[in-house]
C-alpha cells in the first residue's frame, strides 16, 4: 500500500509532460522536501521490475517505461523513433558528452557537417536547443532531451558510459 504523498507524486508525474522538480512536487503535492524524497524512494522500489521507473537529471524526475520493455515501446511508436544511423549516432554521441555545444563544435570534432544529422535528431527529439553561447555569432546550443534518456535506456546522464579522450583523460557527466 503507498502511501498518501506517493499516491500524490505518482499521479502528478504519470500527468506531467515535462520532468518536474522535487520543490514543484512538494508545492503541488502539499508536503515537505523530505516527505517527497521518502515518496521517490517509495516510488522507485515499487517500480522494481514493473514496465515503469522514475528517471531523474539532477532534480527533476519524470516517469518513464523501462528499458527492458523497449521492444513493446519501439512496436507502439514505430521503430524508426529509435533507429538511429552511425552519423546520427556519433553526433549524438558527441552532444550527450560535451553538452552544452554548439554545431561548429560538434562538426569539429566529427570532421564532416552536421546540418542534416543535427536537424533529424531534433525532429526525433533525442536533442533540442539549450540557449546560445555568448560568443560571436551568437551560436545555437544543443544538449540531450528526455527521450534521448529513454530511448537509451538511462535513468540520467550520470549513467552514460566513461569514455576516454585522445589524450588519455575520463570524460562523462561525473567524470573527476
């Protein structure tokens, strides 16, 4: 049996379109920070195994299906939302580790343009933009979205793999 304030959290996150704050949570809800870190919690065990699990980027926390369910997500969707072409991949790849990036940087690192590529991954929704660098030019930002999340399975970017730089240095979210 759950309890009341996680009953509440689990409704206003099934509802919610976009990811929510803790302290939204606790605004809407009307209990405590505390009470609803103990209904996360609460939350998240009860999904333990279920097609279901909350996924949160730093404090905002969303519900999204399971990784394990991918298969039955991808025949409802349409596979081609999560297909994704060794371009697309690399670029994405790139974003993911170095956001918040520009276009020009991305194509640096890849060494071919990214126009198209950056253009079908934001139609798919796997990176959207995240402001403008101030810089000449003013350049566009992008970063990775919750579907991206979703669609690979992670529960935030912490999850993302380490990956080593040519010059021998850990790169990730929480890399030292």
């Amino acid at each position: 049996m759950r309890s009341q304030t996680a009953s509440a959290v689990e409704a206003v996150l099934f509802v919610a379109e976009k990811p929510v704050s803790r302290g939204e949570l606790a605004k809407i809800v009307g209990a405590t920070p505390r009470q609803v870190e103990a209904a996360l919690a609460e939350l998240a065990e009860a999904y333990a195994g279920s097609g279901l699990r909350l996924a949160h980027d730093g404090d905002d926390w969303q519900l999204v299906t399971s990784p394990e369910q991918a298969t039955a997500v991808a025949a409802y969707l349409g596979v081609d939302r999560l297909r994704v072409s060794p371009a697309s991949l690399e670029t994405l790849a790139v974003i993911a580790y170095r956001q918040p990036v520009t276009r020009a940087e991305v194509e640096a690192i890849r060494g071919v343009n990214c126009d198209q590529t950056i253009y079908t991954l934001m139609q798919r929704r796997l990176i959207e933009e995240r402001g403008r660098r101030e810089a000449p030019g003013r350049p566009i930002l992008y970063g990775t979205t919750w579907e991206f999340l979703e669609c690979f399975g992670l529960a935030s970017l912490d999850e993302l793999p380490r990956a080593l730089t040519p010059e021998g240095a850990i790169t990730g979210p929480s890399a030292p």
